[in-house]
C-alpha cells in the first residue's frame, strides 16, 4: 500500500507540473509598445520649424497678442476698421488684437515649396469683434500666388510717412528674383477693394513692378503700380542709410493723377531719422510734405498743399514684450489741422 500511495503521489505531482508547463507556454505576452514619434526641430529654414509628424514638411509657428489705444478726433472710427467699432465723436479708443501665422515648407526638385496662412482677430469691446484671413498664398521658385501684401505696403517706419497705396492687400500673382544682396519683381493684383475714381464697378486689375536691395550700410527699393481701369500710375523711391547713432529714411512718391496705388497728393516727400538712444530704447522724429493734396472729382487738388510732423518711440522692455507711442501732427490748406496718436503693447511669439 505504501508504494502505491507513494506512486499515486508521483503521479498527481506529475500531473501538476505538466499542466503548470502548459499554462506558462500558453501565458500571453504583452507587445512591446510601439515607438513614439516624437516632434523633431528642422533646421533647414531658419529657428522655430519642426517637422510635422509622419512628413517631411517643416511647420512654424509665431504670431502677436496687441492692445492699443488710439487718440484722435472720432478715434473709435479707427477701431472701426480692425474691430467693428460704431463711429462716434469719442476722442479715444481701446482695442486689442491677436495674430496667428503658419509656415509651411518643404523641399522639392524646384527649391522650397512654402504656404503661409495668417489668421487676425480684432476686438472693440466684448460684441464688435472679427475675424479675418490676413494673408494666405503660396511660394515656389520665386512665384507667389494668392492674397497677400504687395510691395507698396513697405514704408518707412510706416507711422509719420504716408506713402502707400489705401489698400495694400490683395489677391496677386507675382514673380521675383532674388539674391541676398537684390531683388526684382512684376505682380498682376486684383483691385477690388482701393476707391475707384472712373465710377467703374469693383472689378480691377493692375499691375505692379518693384526692385530692391542693400548695399553695405545703405538700402534701397523702386516701386511702381499702374492702374489699368483708372489709366494712371504712381512711382516710389525710397532709401535708408546709417549715419552716426540711427538710420535715416527718405523717400518721394508721384502719382500722375489718383489711382489705386496712391491716392494721397500728386507728390510727397518723407524723411525721418531713427535714433538709437540705447539697446532699449529708439527715437523716431519725422516729417512728410504733400504737394496738390486731397482729392475732388477724381482729381488731385492743385495748389493745395500740406504737411506732417510726428515722433515715435519704441521700446523693448523685456524680449518678445515692447512698447511704441506714436504722436502725429497734420496740416492741410484746405482743412483743420489735426493731431493724433497712439499707445501700444505687444507681445511678440
């Protein structure tokens, strides 16, 4: 009886260990986990790209958050145009912005292959507020196509002179060369939304020429539009150079009558002179002059005259987070002089 209780006990203990191998054959085994793709920085066209992931297509992001109060006779008329704002006789006006910009790029047999979306966000106040598409087009081997801003958007530091055509962005095609040092372009734009002086429907077209470069401490650029529906042109020079502690601008516009491209006054002259009083801290005093300024009946006004004095201050007051104060001062023969300006801060990205 001993042994073969002995043996039965051999037996179940077989037994079990077969089926303990048989478990532990079957057992399931966890996968190993997948590799993750994380996001990966492109250094191929400058800081702030990174590969989208599962492509070859190199994305940037940047962008601004502003807020701005403007100072003027019926300032809230100037929110209008960027927030919604109801004209009326208030003499100051707050409003606030933010911009947001995509950049695409990839490499193709044709060179960088870039699109470029820019979404901007006006407020008011808490009910005029809007959204609009501030730019979006495309770029290969000096082709741009789609809506964005042409040549005539350039100035000076763009807050005394007053040199640019009244609507500045549209929808073009254009072609440019260019090296590090020059550039030169044509650009066929869509002008539906600058005045129309031939009483003609919104439906026109010009077309624009510009070239530019730099020459050690001295830059330059020629910008010229013609306007197929009003038949007149307009023509602009424009040059910085270095001299003791800022940059001085000048630049001359004309314009054979009003037209699409500049509508201010048949001349201008802008100087102005950028002092860089510290790293911080820049002093921008200007001036501008226009000879037959204004506009009667689809004509500019002869012998009227007019001119502007303004100063601007920009300051950095930490990086990416700036300052600017802008005071302008404006008097035309033919109407009350007025005097504006404005407070800003923004936060770059």
């Amino acid at each position: 009886m001993r042994t073969t209780f002995a043996g039965m006990l051999v037996s179940i203990g077989a037994t079990i260990s077969a089926a303990s191998y048989a478990q532990a054959a079957d057992a399931i085994v966890a996968a190993e986990p997948e590799p993750v793709e994380y996001v990966r920085v492109c250094d191929a066209y400058g800081t702030g790209y990174f590969y989208i992931p599962g492509t070859e297509t190199c994305l940037k992001l940047n962008g601004y958050v502003r807020f701005q109060v403007d100072v003027a006779p019926n300032a809230s008329s100037i929110g209008a145009g960027g927030g919604g704002s109801v004209p009326n006789d208030s003499d100051w006006d707050a409003r606030t912005r933010g911009q947001v910009q995509f950049t695409a790029k990839s490499d193709t047999e044709y060179g960088p292959l870039t699109g470029v979306i820019v979404m901007q966000f006006n407020a008011d106040n808490a009910s005029a507020q809007k959204a609009q598409l501030d730019s979006a087009y495309l770029d290969i081997a000096g082709f741009r196509a789609g809506l964005f801003y042409s040549w005539w958007d350039d100035g000076l530091s763009g807050e005394t002179d007053d040199i640019g055509s009244p609507v500045t962005l549209h929808n073009s095609i254009r072609y440019q060369y260019e090296t590090d040092s020059f550039y030169a372009g044509i650009s066929v734009d869509e002008l539906e939304d600058s005045p129309f002086y031939d009483g003609e429907t919104a439906n026109n077209v010009g077309v624009a020429v510009g070239l530019g470069g730099k020459a050690g401490a001295f830059s330059y650029q020629i910008t010229a539009g013609y306007d197929t529906d009003n038949e007149e042109g307009a023509v602009r020079a424009m040059g910085t150079v270095a001299v003791g502690p800022g940059t001085l601008g000048l630049a001359v516009v004309y314009a054979s009558n009003p037209n699409d491209y500049y509508n201010k006054a048949e001349w201008a002259i802008a100087a102005e002179y950028a002092i860089k009083a510290t790293d911080k801290l820049k002093i921008t005093p200007a001036v501008q002059y226009y000879n037959n300024y204004g506009v009667t009946a689809g004509e500019f006004n002869d012998d009227v005259n007019a001119w502007k004095a303004g100063v601007t201050i920009d300051y950095q007051i930490v990086e990416n987070l700036s300052a600017k104060v802008s005071v302008q001062y404006l008097d035309p023969d033919n109407a009350s002089d007025v005097t504006s300006g404005y407070f800003r801060l923004q936060r770059a990205f």
